[in-house]
C-alpha cells in the first residue's frame, strides 16, 4: 500500500458522498475606524492645496482664516471656495463657525445646523 492508495480511499469515500458542499456566508462585522480632527490654518491661498489634500484622505478640519482675512480678502474667498469646491466632490461639508474659524468634513461627518424657531424646512436662513 503506497501514498497514492492511501488518498484514493479519501477520494473514494467523499465520491460516494455525492461532494455536496453548502457555502455559508461570512458576515463581517463593519471595522469602527477612528476619524480624525485636525486644525489648520488658512494664511496664504497656497494652503488651501493642503486643506484639499486632508480632506480627500478624510480628515476633519478645524481651520482658522484669520490670518488670510486680514491679509488679502480676495485669496480668502478664492481659497474657500476651492474648498468648498472639493467639499462637494467628496460629498463632505463645510460651514463657518465664527468670524475666524470654518469647519470642513469629508463624507463621513456632517456639520449640524440648528433650524431657528419660526423658519419652515427648505426656506433659506439669512
């Protein structure tokens, strides 16, 4: 009796069993992955590249414009537009905070917005 007899029994006996198999579904659960919140700062319309940049890779950022406000009026709202350009390619969002600060998500997070009393849904707030 030599090696290959030995597999020819294995062979047998799962031959006669017909070789049904059932293929069961693996259910992965979803992996939790952590985001990631960053502050920026927004002093020249160069940087906006970088912001760009963290958003595609899916970073929350906290960005500061105070220092590009008070430089050039004209690079702030070109550079924020851009941004919000890219917020849109990336289904992400952007909102302003204050006076300083813009908030910028990439698709996994979404700035809450309080609706004020007195104004319907769909109506624009001022």
């Amino acid at each position: 009796m030599g090696i290959k007899d030995f597999f020819k029994r294995f062979k047998s006996k799962s031959a006669e069993a017909g070789e049904e198999y059932v293929e069961i579904e693996h259910q992965q659960k979803p992996a939790l992955s952590k985001v990631t919140v960053q502050i920026e700062k927004l002093d020249d319309f160069a940087d906006s590249d970088r912001i760009q940049r963290k958003i595609r890779e899916g970073v929350i950022l906290f960005v500061r414009v105070r220092g590009l406000k008070d430089k050039n009026m004209e690079d702030l709202k070109r550079a924020i537009a851009r941004i919000k350009k890219t917020c849109l390619a990336v289904n992400g969002d952007i909102a302003g905070i204050s006076d300083d600060w813009i908030v910028v998500t990439p698709s996994n997070a979404q700035v809450y917005r309080e609706i004020p009393e007195g104004v319907e849904t769909g109506q624009e707030v001022d």
